[in-house]
C-alpha cells in the first residue's frame, strides 16, 4: 500500500475476548517523531472529561520503547480547567528514532449509581465494547499533520460474529487518512457481535452514513434509526463538508438517555425505558448530535468550552433543519422552538453565570440546561434580528445566522482557532452600520445579566410573531445528587415532589426521564421508591406556582 509521505502515527488495536465476548483492548501506538527532550511534555491525557474518569491508568501499565531501546514514562498532573482535569505524559531520557507505547485498556465497571456524563467511557454492551478514544488514548501534543493509520487486529479464535468498526471505516484491514493526532481521541472505537444499517461491506467505504449497535434496538430507535443516514447527506452538503462517512454508534446503558458528538460519528445511549421516546423527541435528538460533528468553536483561552455555541446551535438547528430538509412540517417547528424557549424562561437559574453553570452542570437540576437553552434563546433572537435586519424573511432557507455559522464552522474544521470574538466579529460584518449593542448584549447573555427580550420578533413573517406569556417556573424538589446515591436528600419542604408524597431518604428503585419535563411545562415527573417491601410510584408536576415572563410562538 503506498502512504502518503507524512509521518506515521499507527493505532492498532487487538481485542481480547471471554466468556461474555469482548473483555479489553491491547494498544499498540508508533510514531514517528523528531527527537523529544527527557521530561518534555509529548502527550495529554484526560483524567476527568465530561463528569468520566479517564482510564485509571498507572506508569508501569505503558510500556515504551523507542531505537534504543525501553523508555520510562512519567505522569505529571496539571491544574484542573474547570470540572476536567488532565495529565502529561513525558519520557524520562531523550528518545531516538521511531515511539512505540504498548497498553492494555479494560472497560469501565458502571451500575445504576453511576454519574452521567459524556458518553467516552469503554464499555461492555451484550457482548462487544465500544467507546472513545479521548477515555484510552494518550493525546499527542501536536499540530502536525500525520499518516495516521488505525487497525483492528482480531486474533484467529474471535467469535465468528466479530466486527470492527471505528468513525472512519470499518473492517480489519488498515484505514488509512491524512490528519492530525488529535483524529485517534476524538472517534468511536467498536468491536464485537456489531449490527448495523444499512449493511455496508468491510473497509472505508467512503461518503456515506450508517448506524451501528449490539443486540436489539427498542421499537422505537429501530424505526427511525433511517433517519440519520438520510439526514447525513443534507447536513454535510449545509454545512459544505462532503466526502466523509459518518456513523452512529448506540450503546445500551443502565440508565441515561442521550449523546455525545465525535468527528465523523456520534454515540448514541439509550436503555430499557427509551422505548417511549417520541418519534420528534427523537428526530431532535439525533439531529442534535450530528450537529455537533459540523458546527464547533474552540475553548477560550481560561478554558471555557463556549457551551453557549456547541450546544446552543445544536439545539437550534434540531428544531430547524428537520423542517428545512422537508423532514417536519411547521407545526414541528413551532413546537421544537416553543419547547426550547419554555426550558429557557423557567429555568430557576435563569440569571446564572455562563461558567458556573458549567462548572455544576452535572450536580444541579438547572445549570445543566443553562448552555443547551439560553444558547438556543440567544441564537434565535441573533437570527430573528438579523433576519429582520436584512429583510431574509424565508426561513425555509438560509440567513444571516446561518453564514456565519458555517463560516466559523469550516475555519474550525481546517484548524484554525475560532472563539467567541470571531463570532462576534460576523455580527459586525452583517449589522453593518446598525446600533445594536452586540458586544454588551453577548456578555450580558453569557453572565445572566439580560434575559432575552423577543419583542418585535417574529419568524419568518411578520403574523409569526413571538407573544409574552407566564410559564411555571421548573422545581424538582431534591437535589440533583440524588439521583446518583438513589437516596433523595436536600427535599424541599413544601415543593411539589414533597406534596406528592417524597420523603427524604427514600430510596429510588427507577425515575423517568427530567429531561422531558424541561422543554414540556405539563409533563409530569416519576420516581419509583422503595416503601418497606413495595415499591411506591410517585407522580408530579415539578413546577412552582410562581410563574416567570417568557415568550413563545402562536401555534
């Protein structure tokens, strides 16, 4: 096979079975570098990503060798950015000649009380593994572009069953592409009794989207599980980013319901409960996910992810882009948008920090939606503005908003470091001479200091307009924790989910999904507790009787 003439940095990787299938990964790293400096930082590792701990590595558990022979590797731990928390790997003598790191990398053990976070972490799931790179690959501190070359390497008494897959091809034989190192963390690794649709031979078959999942799907996933591999066309050639394959990965998990974006690929968690997903719920969601494949921004330089704009276009274009792909009709639309802005406006936390939020997203109710919804209010407002700023009134089609999006987009994708200044910077270039204060205003958003004001706003026609209205605001009763130790602590007297019966200290045997609470002010909430030996269903509206002002479409 002839390489192209960059560098090598090789990724093989040998599963290892038992009893119950796919057990571990055996790692095998090559590179090819100048020569590195003894205690010179070569690579990244992140030890806590996304409320997961990283593999629990230790030093002796790398074995590296370079032209002259073993190299020791230290761990060195940096201050924590935020929640996450990282490590530098360096060699303790100067090295010579081609890396070569050897690991092995077993699946993390989970259960009910385990946290929810990104979905990273290596696991089984009825007989396979899979998980992603950033949970068991060190990453290389570099810029450089590579030959980077990823292989399966499945030992002669495999199951017969056994397929390899990772975000950019599929099959035992080398994937090869010209990229950097960062490539290997940021996608999906695969390996077992691997089902997938639709049926797609072995190797890296170029521009086209599949799904791929262990066992059976619930009704509902298997459905509409087409819908990714039809919506994939429509948003690459939006996002004018053809030529890839992109693959979704689906893990069954104990609990959780959700995704995580990778390049080329998002991972998918369901489980039992999953099956009573509205098929829009669902379109939202998987929509949700592939956006984030397309549309990123870099961290700023204090750290601080820009969750505003990932997660915020995210949520916009899984209201849009359904409906302008001819996937949903106008009542989608209007509904998807209604839905977003009702987890904006009744958010307790309304008024919180940016940076905070991200700092407690995963202990409290109502900071984990902080970026999701006020960065979807943002961004339509912005839209809306600027829509009617320039007279770009059809909203079957694309505006303002749009073109800066995929402008930031493709700067991203081609290296460059785009933040929130060059952001704003478009807002400039199509406000023109217009007086808005768009630098007072972003960071009035990001600290909480303006709660986004639709007035004179509508979309797509001046009869769509946006109304004030008083929405209940969101209280769930317990502390978010809880949910983890499945022992409700910090109730609040007086509060719905106590006036339905909750105790502190009860025990949760199972709870129904907050989520659709958020973006549903009628939705009621379910905990299932322990009550001596029966269990108890307890059912409420976790909203106050005091309302909060908000806008929302006419349907």
């Amino acid at each position: 096979m002839q390489l192209p003439s960059h560098p090598l940095y090789s990724l093989q990787l040998t599963p290892r079975f038992d009893a119950d299938g796919a057990s571990s990964l055996t790692v095998l790293l090559r590179l090819q570098l100048p020569t590195i400096k003894a205690q010179e930082p070569v690579f990244v590792f992140d030890t806590f990503y996304g409320n997961v701990p990283g593999h629990p590595f230790q030093e002796k558990d790398i074995k590296s060798t370079d032209d002259e022979g073993p190299l020791d590797i230290r761990f060195h731990d940096l201050p924590s950015q935020g929640r996450d928390q990282q490590q530098h790997w360096v060699f303790t003598r100067d090295t010579r000649g081609d890396i070569i790191l050897r690991f092995d990398v077993f699946p993390r053990k989970v259960d009910v009380r385990t946290p929810l976070g990104a979905r990273i972490d290596l696991r089984r799931d009825q007989g396979g593994l899979h998980g992603a790179g950033n949970w068991f690959l060190p990453q290389l501190i570099s810029e450089q572009v590579f030959t980077v070359i990823v292989k399966w390497n499945v030992p002669a008494d495999a199951p017969e069953s056994t397929r390899c897959v990772w975000s950019y091809g599929e099959g035992s034989k080398p994937i090869v592409r010209v990229d950097r190192a960062k490539i290997l963390a940021n996608t999906v690794y695969m390996v077992g009794p691997v089902q997938s649709y639709p049926e797609v031979s072995s190797g890296n078959d170029g521009a086209f989207s599949a799904c791929y999942w262990f066992g059976s799907l619930p009704p509902n996933l298997d459905r509409l599980k087409g819908y990714n591999t039809s919506l994939f066309p429509k948003m690459a050639a939006f996002f004018e980013s053809s030529g890839k394959p992109y693959r979704i990965f689906m893990r069954k998990s104990g609990i959780g319901f959700g995704g995580t974006g990778f390049d080329s690929s998002y991972m998918l968690e369901y489980n039992d409960s999953s099956s009573d997903v509205t098929d829009d719920a669902l379109i939202k969601l998987f929509t949700h996910e592939m956006v984030h494949s397309f549309a990123a921004i870099s961290p700023e330089e204090d750290g601080y992810e820009n969750e505003w704009f990932t997660e915020g276009i995210a949520e916009l274009y899984s209201s849009y882009l359904p409906y302008r792909f001819g996937f949903r009709d106008k009542d989608f639309l209007i509904q998807s948008i209604n839905d977003h802005l009702q987890g904006y406006f009744t958010n307790p936390r309304i008024k919180m920090d940016t940076r905070d939020a991200a700092e407690a997203m995963f202990n409290d109710w109502y900071a984990e939606w902080i970026s999701y919804k006020r960065g979807f209010a943002y961004l339509l407002f912005v839209d809306l503005y600027l829509r009617k700023h320039s007279r770009s009134y059809d909203f079957s089609t694309a505006g303002p908003l749009d073109s800066i999006v995929l402008d930031l987009a493709k700067r991203n994708r081609q290296g460059e470091t785009v933040r929130a200044n060059e952001w704003l910077k478009g807002l400039h270039k199509y406000l023109g001479n217009d007086e808005f204060p768009v630098e007072e205003h972003f960071e009035d958003m990001l600290r909480g200091r303006h709660i986004i004001d639709f007035n004179g706003l509508f979309l797509g026609d001046p009869s769509n307009k946006l109304n004030p209205s008083q929405l209940p605001i969101m209280q769930f009763g317990f502390e978010k924790r809880s949910l983890n130790s499945r022992v409700i602590t910090g109730l609040i007297p007086g509060s719905p989910a106590a006036a339905a019966g909750l105790w502190e200290g009860a025990h949760i045997v199972s709870t129904s999904r907050s989520s659709d609470c958020v973006e549903d002010i009628h939705q009621t909430y379910r905990i299932v507790v322990q009550d001596g030996d029966r269990t108890r269903d307890i059912d409420y509206l976790p909203r106050m009787k005091e309302t909060a002002p908000a806008w929302q479409l006419e349907e």
